[in-house]
C-alpha cells in the first residue's frame, strides 16, 4: 500500500498511517466534525479507494475500516436514497467497514453513498429512528447500484385485508313490531363485541350485549313496540364496539321503525345540509353561485343527506336540494350556449 491517510472531511486536518508505519490511531473531533474521509492507494496501478466514515453513526470506541492488499480488485458500490439517509456497509468475516456515512452526495436526482468492495460478503446498515437495522446482504464482487429507500420499503411488510363488515337493518315480515338486526364479519377477526341500542328522543338505553354465539356474525329480533310513544320519527341509535388484533374501534348507525338507516343522524344531516345550501348559494355572487361552485354546494348536500335515515323530512329536503341542482345546471348551460345574432 503506497497511501494510507484519512482526512478530516474539509481537509483541515489528516493522519498518515503510512508515515507513522502504524496502523491504529486515536480519533479527537474538531470544531464538533465528525465525518472523516480514508484514501488507500496501492502498487502498482496507483488506483485510489476512498472510504468515508461518520463517527456519530458508531457506539463502540474501536472503528475498523477496512484496507486491502495490493493487486486486489475493488468494485464500486453506489448507495442512494431520495433523501439524507445513514448507510453502513460491512465485511461481514473481518469486521471491518468500507462505509458508513449519509447519503449526502448529489447523484443524478437522489443522494449517493460511494463504497468499494472486495470479492467477500458484506452486510448493509440502515437506521430507523435511531436503531440499526440490516436491509440486506451484498456481494462485494459485483459493482451494484442500491436503492436504499427501496430495500427499506420491501422489508416492512404490510397486510391488506379487502374484507370487511356490516350492520344490517330489515322489517320483520311476519311482524311490523320487530327490526331484524344482522351482523357480519367477513374477515372473521372479532375478539370481543358489544351492541348497545339506544332511543333518542328520550334518551333510554334499550339494550346492551356482549354475549353472542359468535363474535363475527349475529341476528337480533329487536321489538320496539314494547316502547310507548315510538312514532315514524322516532330515532335509534346502534353502537357496535368491536376489538380485533388488539384493537377496538365503533360502528355506529341510526335506524326508525321503518329499519331505515344511515351513519349519520337525520336531525344533525338536515341541519348541516340546510345550513350548506342557504349560506353556500348566499356566499358569493350570481354568476359564481349558479356555476360549478353551487353545483358543488348542492352535490355536498344531497350527499350528507344520503347517508342519513331516509325519513320523510330527509327525503323532503333531498327533493328540494335536487330541484336547486337541476335549476343551476340549466342556467350554466344557458350562460355558455352560444348564440347567433342576424
């Protein structure tokens, strides 16, 4: 080996191994720097491998950097990353590290690493949230472009599960007393589940239970006609509270006696809804509000309303909404129809 020097990054300061004819040496940081940068030249070629070490990234006291014999073929590793990311490359039988730094040098449209190897094996380094991970294995014999954000992607794994699960609300056929409530969970997932059955207008807990033959699927006869005073307009709330993989989250819909429901409840939707339509038509001028803008508007509001126990109220005000949106669209039209004048 003809040169065997490391630098601080800036140049303000270097060691020579060489001259010293040592091969360990004790590391002080400078005005808080801690990246370092090794050059190695080598017989005969005079070919120089660059080797940039950042001490922030180490805990141990001792940092092995790996220098080769002479007359050995290096291959260029090229790490990347779309933003600043730790990388540490490892020979994995001398323990030694050929880089470990950031990805802080522009290459093309990302940041590079520059590392090089030896035919052996070597281990690759990232972090995540200030705990060393390893990404991959890498064959120093081949010259390979890495894509770290890549490789940190493909190791998480993530599950999607497309199945899903429903709260149901039917008349009863055979009784107009009884709402048949039905519940399925296809993913099959359920640990624990509760469904609490709660009227509105007065206020009254009619039912809470956790006990069911199956967590996952159930059918409830529900009769309200044991209830004084329950009317077309008379709101019920169901709360379903489910755990799954340690998790507990809510379903809650409104239903009448009629089993119409919705998500949302009706008196909340038709105010919401109101309040859109008179402000959101009254907000900006004619030309604008009988445009895409008031078409907007009443889209917004006959969708709030859809999700809604359809009661008669609600489906008087979807009537109205509809009357606008079609009002509104029949004068955009006639402002852009061109016309011709003789």
């Amino acid at each position: 080996m003809s040169i065997a020097k490391v630098y601080f990054d800036d140049n303000s300061s270097s060691f020579d191994f060489k001259g010293a004819n040592i091969s360990t040496t004790n590391y002080t940081t400078l005005n808080s720097s801690t990246k370092l940068r090794f050059e190695f030249g080598y017989y005969p070629t005079g070919s120089i491998t660059t080797r940039y070490i950042d001490t922030s990234l180490f805990s141990n006291n001792q940092i092995r950097v790996c220098a080769n014999l002479d007359n050995v073929v290096h291959y260029e590793q090229l790490l990347i990353s779309a933003t600043v990311k730790q990388a540490i490359l490892k020979n994995v039988y001398s323990n030694c590290i050929v880089a470990g730094d950031y990805t802080r040098f522009a290459y093309q449209d990302a940041l590079s690493l520059k590392a090089f190897t030896i035919p052996s094996s070597y281990y690759l380094y990232t972090f995540d949230d200030g705990v060393q991970i390893q990404l991959a294995s890498l064959d120093g014999s081949l010259s390979s472009y890495v894509n770290l954000d890549t490789l940190d992607f493909k190791r998480t794994a993530y599950n999607f599960n497309v199945l899903t699960d429903a709260l149901t609300f039917m008349p009863d056929p055979t009784n107009p007393d009884i709402i048949i409530i039905s519940y399925l969970n296809l993913a099959h997932s359920n640990t624990a589940l509760n469904l609490k059955i709660k009227r509105l207008d007065t206020n009254t807990q009619l039912l809470d239970q956790s006990t069911f033959a199956s967590y996952d699927n159930f059918t409830i006869y529900f009769n309200y006609g044991v209830y004084a005073g329950v009317t077309n307009a008379t709101l019920f709330q169901a709360t379903l509270t489910k755990t799954a993989s340690g998790t507990t989250s809510q379903l809650i819909k409104y239903f009448n006696n009629q089993a119409k429901n919705g998500i949302l409840n009706g008196n909340l939707a038709c105010v919401i809804s109101l309040l859109l339509t008179i402000f959101g038509l009254s907000l900006t001028i004619s030309r604008i509000t009988f445009g895409w803008f008031g078409i907007f508007v009443e889209l917004f509001a006959i969708t709030l309303l859809a999700v809604a126990p359809q009661l008669w109220y609600i489906i008087l005000l979807e009537a109205i909404n509809v009357i606008i949106l079609v009002y509104i669209v029949v004068v955009l039209v006639q402002q852009n129809y061109p016309t011709i004048s003789s």
